[in-house]
C-alpha cells in the first residue's frame, strides 16, 4: 500500500476510534485503497507534447504565420542592409576620421546603443512621424518605413563598432605600403585594408544578424504584424494552443537562424584569409 492510502485508513480508523464507527471490511480496504491508487489519469498513456486538437489549429493557420514570417524576414533584410550601409562609413570615420564628424558619429553610436529598441522605433513612428512610401507596384507602410529605420539604424551603430575593430586590425604597415608604391590614402583603405576587414566582419556580422531577426519581435509596439504578433492573435483566439504556437514559431525562428548562420560560416570559410597572408 502506498504512503498516501496508509495515512488514509490511518485517518479513517482514528475517526472510528473517536466518532461514529465505520463497517469494516471490504468497504474500509476498498478506500484506503483508492485513495493510495491516486488519479487514474495521470502517467497513463504515451507522452506528447500539447494536444492533437491543438496541433491542428496551428497547422490549419500556418499561412496566417506564414505571412508573418515573411514580414519577420523581410524587416531583418532590410534592417541589415540599411546597417550595412550606414555602419560600414560609420565605422571607416571612427577609425580614420577625426574633427566634429568623428566626434558626431561616436556621439550618435552611443545614444543610439543606449537606447532601448522600442523606444527608438516609438520615436520613429510617433515623434518623427515616417511617411508612407510608394514604389509604384508595392507600397511600403509608414508604420514598416519607421520599423526599418529604427531597427536599420539600431544595427548601425552596432555595425559601426564591428567595422571599427576589423579595420583596426590590419596592420598601418599594410597601408603605408600601399601608400608607397603611388596609392592615396583613400585608394590604399579601400583597396588593401577594406577587402581584409570586410572578410574579418563576417563572424561579428553574423551575430548581428542573429540580433536584428530577434528585434523584429519588438515591432509590435508600433502596429506591425509579424511573426510574434500574429502568433499572439491565434493562441488569444484559442487558449488552449498557447504552447503549441509558441513552439512552431520558435521552430521558425530556429530555422531562420540556422539557415543563416550555416550560410555565413561557409562564406567566412571561403573568404578566410589564407594564414601567413595577414598581418
């Protein structure tokens, strides 16, 4: 007999012991051990993960997803390229500018670093007020428009300090070489520092990629409906699903992040400098 059905008839013989008595036999014993036996229900059955009924929500709304994982997709591109363009300068400036811009460009870095993503994009859509952009076949929201720039110039100024420390890395013997057999000094960075900080940038781009995808969960706060938000939508429609939504969408998240950093590990294969080749 377990624990649980011993302090059972233990219970209900000191209950005879002091009040109404009880019939004994099959009756007493039929209890105690039903009590000890506990819930039939429980570790019975195979282990699974949510319920079927559940699972078929999900799969039945997986479009609805689908269109949000687009959005998620399409927002991290975005971001990353806008990052690209305004970090990469943004870093060249650190390393070999100097004077008010230099100053300008440490002190943007630094505000925007420090400032929490939702309120940067609050500040885009609210404050700044970002129109609504036509391209003649597609339109682009202003609501998309101020998340791009907002996450866009976020990753920037992360960027910018990844751009800072591969172009600090080659060696200044490199581009006084360069210098020396008639480049300028423009010539001499773009064409011998910037190729080996470029092919150096990848491991630190790729975790900056990883961030940006994450980010775009925040985008809800000014109205956009990516994949977080549209999964929040189903499991408020279905409570019972809550888990298994947040599981799918994990597993898109997972492969969007895999698939990206498998791609960016063979390209900072192929491009590795060769060893002995770098200073």
């Amino acid at each position: 007999m377990s624990a649980a059905g011993t302090l059972a008839l233990a219970a209900v013989e000191s209950f005879g012991a002091t009040g109404p008595s009880l019939p004994a036999g099959p009756l007493l014993a039929a209890t105690a051990e039903s009590v000890g036996a506990g819930p039939a229900f429980i570790g019975e059955g195979p282990a699974f993960i949510g319920e079927g009924a559940d699972w078929e929500f999900v799969f039945r709304n997986a479009d609805y997803l689908g269109v949000g994982a687009l959005l998620t997709i399409g927002l991290t591109v975005a971001s990353i390229l806008l990052g690209f363009l305004v970090g990469f300068p943004a870093g060249a400036v650190e390393v070999y500018g100097d004077g008010y811009l230099k100053r300008a460009v440490n002190v943007a870095g630094i505000v925007l670093r420090g400032t929490p993503i939702v309120v940067i994009l609050i500040v885009m859509y609210f404050v700044v007020g970002v129109p609504q952009i036509n391209l003649g076949v597609v339109s682009i929201s202003s609501a998309m428009t101020a998340g791009i720039l907002g996450l866009g110039l976020r990753s920037a100024a992360y960027q910018s300090q990844i751009f800072r420390a591969t172009l600090s890395s080659v060696d200044a013997g490199q581009l006084e070489a360069g210098r020396s057999i008639g480049l300028s000094r423009f010539e001499a960075v773009r064409y011998v520092v910037v190729p080996q900080a470029l092919r150096r940038s990848i491991p630190g781009f790729q975790n900056e990629f990883t961030i940006v995808l994450k980010d775009t969960s925040i985008v809800f706060a000014i109205g956009l409906a990516e994949l977080l938000t549209r999964g929040y939508d189903l499991f408020s429609e279905q409570t019972t699903a809550v888990l298994e939504v947040i599981l799918f969408i994990s597993a898109i998240y997972f492969v969007l992040t895999f698939t990206t950093n498998r791609a960016l590990d063979y390209l900072g294969r192929h491009y590795a400098i060769p060893e002995g080749e770098s200073a």
